[in-house]
C-alpha cells in the first residue's frame, strides 16, 4: 500500500517535528507532501532540513507564499501527490504506531470502499476539556464511530462524538467524483468533505478501540477563535443542508445534524455555559431553522 501524507503547515514550527517524524516511521508512506501556507517562523527550515534528508518528502508553497487556509493547502497537496491513497495530518498533531494497519486490510478485501476511518486521541495542553465550545473536547477522548469494520453513513458524522480527518485514508480515484475541499470554509472543511465523501462512495470504519492519531488542543489552536469557529460552522451547516436538499437526501435534516448546529447557534448567541442551557437552545430553535435557511452568506472578515 502505497500513501501519499498531506501535512499543511502555518507557523508550527513547535509541533512539526513530531507530525512529520510520525509520518515517515509509518512503512506505508511513501510520499510526505509538507505544504507551506504562508508561515512567517521557522516551519519551512525544518521541512526543508526534513527534506535534505529523506526524499520521500515533497515542499510545496501556497498561491503566492500568502495563507489561504487549511483547505486551500489540501488542495494543492493533493494536486501534488503522486501516490493511490491519500492521508491527511495537521501539522500541530501526529500518527500513532500502525496507522495504516486497518486500511491496508480493508481497502484490499473490500473494493467498494473509497475510504477507510480511524479513531483518533484528544490529547489538550493542560489535560482538561476545553468547556467553552462543546462537550467533544476533553483530554485524552478518543473520537471513535460504534460501528467498526462496517460502512459509516452520513448520520454517524452527527451521531457520534465527532469525526476527524487525521484518521481517514482515501483512494486518490474518487476526488474527481467528490471534489476537492472547499476553500471558502476556512474551518469546518475537512467535515464538508466527509459529508461528501460518504455521500458519493463508501467509507469503511476500521478498528474504533484503537485510536491511529492524535489530535492536540493547545491555545494556537483555531477552535480558540470562537466567533469566527462559529461563523464558519453555521456557513458549514447551511451548505450540508442545501447539499442534502440537491440529492434529494434528507440526511441533513436528521435530529443529529440540527442539533449540532443549535449548539453553535447557541454558543454564537450566549458563548457560554449556562444554567438553563438545554431550555435555552429549545426556544432559539425557530430562530436558528430560520438563519439556517435564510441567512445571508457572508464572508469573514478579520476584526
């Protein structure tokens, strides 16, 4: 099995050692595509003395060395690589030992699958959940579906504790049916792909008890940015709904999906925890259906 790795990187000169280290132990890899999105430290030095070292990795630069977001960078790792799967991983996490081990299994006794997931491990700065967004991050949760080794449908991205792209492996053939990440969405990309991805092919769960990666939480991390983490979330939702309304799919009408994005309506309104938060979120239900729907489709701008 021969993977392409996508590491995107801006300015994570302190964690990019180790993602691009965990990358390169994995005998799977055989390609690491380092893409530089802008930094102004010194994340690229380190790619490139990595580089001088191993020639399975690969430098590319964002449009114009200027930070276009994550989803951007995929893309232009994507259009780099070379190899007949695809991986992904955030410059400021890592792979555990055997990443690759399920999806070696899976993709090579079932022909249909597109994609393989794997569970992934929260691991937070100070070892305490982040309470300010949502009951998903907390230290060392592994965010696993409760359906290993079985075809994941669009409902589990919403039922389950959540879904992360460290953890998934795609064949490079189905990107011309699922598209490319959507650049507009500077967060929330990665679950707009998987949305789309389930929907055009099937994505197998691999063994959910063992976490493959870890997703750290550390203060630089964007869901630290909440008003704009909540932008993009509701601009997310809006488009998973219309998406499911064009494929006559009511998927994204199910109770799970709504209730996600309350809980983000809710945070944009109050942006914290509150006594009466379950009754609170009821009320603003018809308010939230109707920006939903209705709300303008506006671009983030930096304060």
């Amino acid at each position: 099995m021969q993977v392409s790795v996508i590491i995107p990187f801006f300015n994570a000169s302190d964690h990019i050692d180790l993602a691009i280290s965990s990358a390169l132990i994995q005998p799977e890899v055989s390609e690491l595509i380092l893409v530089d999105d802008g930094s102004t430290d010194q994340s690229l030095e380190i790619c490139q003395q990595w580089a001088s070292k191993d020639q399975r990795i690969v430098i590319c630069h964002a449009d114009g060395n200027k930070n276009k977001g994550p989803g951007a960078a995929r893309n232009r790792g994507i259009r780099a690589s070379t190899k007949p799967f695809i991986a992904f991983l955030d410059a400021d996490d890592h792979y555990l030992k055997g990443r690759f081990w399920d999806d070696k299994v899976l993709f090579y006794n079932f022909g249909d699958a597109v994609g393989v997931y794997n569970s992934i491990l929260i691991e937070t700065w100070n070892q305490q959940e982040i309470p300010f967004l949502n009951n998903v991050f907390r230290h060392h949760l592994v965010l696993k579906l409760d359906i290993p080794y079985k075809k994941i449908r669009t409902q589990e991205i919403f039922q389950s504790n959540g879904v992360h792209l460290n953890g998934l492996t795609i064949r490079r053939e189905i990107l011309p049916r699922v598209g490319l990440f959507d650049e507009r969405l500077r967060q929330g990309q990665d679950l707009d792909f998987l949305f789309r991805l389930i929907q055009t092919g099937v994505v197998y769960a691999a063994d959910q008890s063992r976490p493959k990666a870890v997703y750290y939480i550390h203060k630089g991390n964007t869901v630290f940015q909440l008003p704009k983490t909540l932008f993009y979330r509701k601009k997310l939702y809006r488009k998973l709904l219309l998406l499911s309304l064009q494929s006559r799919k009511i998927i994204g009408l199910s109770p799970a999906f709504f209730r996600f994005f309350l809980e983000y309506y809710y945070l944009e309104k109050y942006q914290n925890k509150q006594r009466w938060r379950r009754w609170m979120k009821i009320t603003l239900l018809p308010s939230a259906i109707f920006q939903l729907i209705f709300g303008k489709n506006t671009t983030w701008r930096e304060p």
